[in-house]
C-alpha cells in the first residue's frame, strides 16, 4: 500500500492521502492498481514505467475514480529487471513505486 500526501502547513489541516495499492510485486504478466479513497476532484491520471536509470519505457493516461483497479498489461512486455511505476493524478500528487518484472 502506497499513501501520498499533499498540502501545507498543519499535518492535521490541508492534507490529502492517496490511498494505492499496487501488486503483484513481483510481477511476471500483469500489474494492478487499485486506487481506494481518492481526492474528490482528481480524475486521471498519466502513468509511466521507467527504468531504473530513469528512463520512460511506457507510458499512458487513464481515467480514474476512487476504488478502481487499473490494469497495466504491458509489463508482460518488458524484461526482467526493476522498474519504476510513476503515477501523476490530475490534481499534481505523484506516487512512484519501485517494482520487479520476473
């Protein structure tokens, strides 16, 4: 489980969490996230997988809503190594996520 958080200030006041899960880890065809409680107007978002040095090997935009599981098929594409997963929602939060590809 992933959590972000947005916001100034007081911790208590102004913030947001972005409650994802992403699995499997490791991962050998297809890559789910789920998207549980999110902001009320965030709406999409630009994913990206990236290499470990950084670059951008896929990337694609989705629409999203609160608990709904993306799936991400072109993993099965990739070789085996480790990978960044880079999701931006549309209200500018960023998760990235560290994951394996068998």
């Amino acid at each position: 489980e992933i959590r972000a958080e947005a916001g100034q200030g007081d911790i208590n006041q102004n913030t947001q969490y972005i409650d994802v899960s992403v699995y499997p880890n490791p991962v050998h065809d297809v890559f789910y996230v789920r998207f549980n409680k999110l902001p009320k107007k965030v709406n999409a978002a630009t994913v990206n997988i990236l290499s470990i040095d950084g670059q951008v090997v896929h990337s694609f935009q989705a629409g999203v809503q609160s608990y709904q599981v993306l799936d991400i098929e072109y993993v099965q594409q990739l070789t085996p190594a480790v990978y960044l997963l880079s999701i931006e929602l549309s209200n500018s939060q960023k998760i990235i996520q560290k994951f394996i590809k068998q």
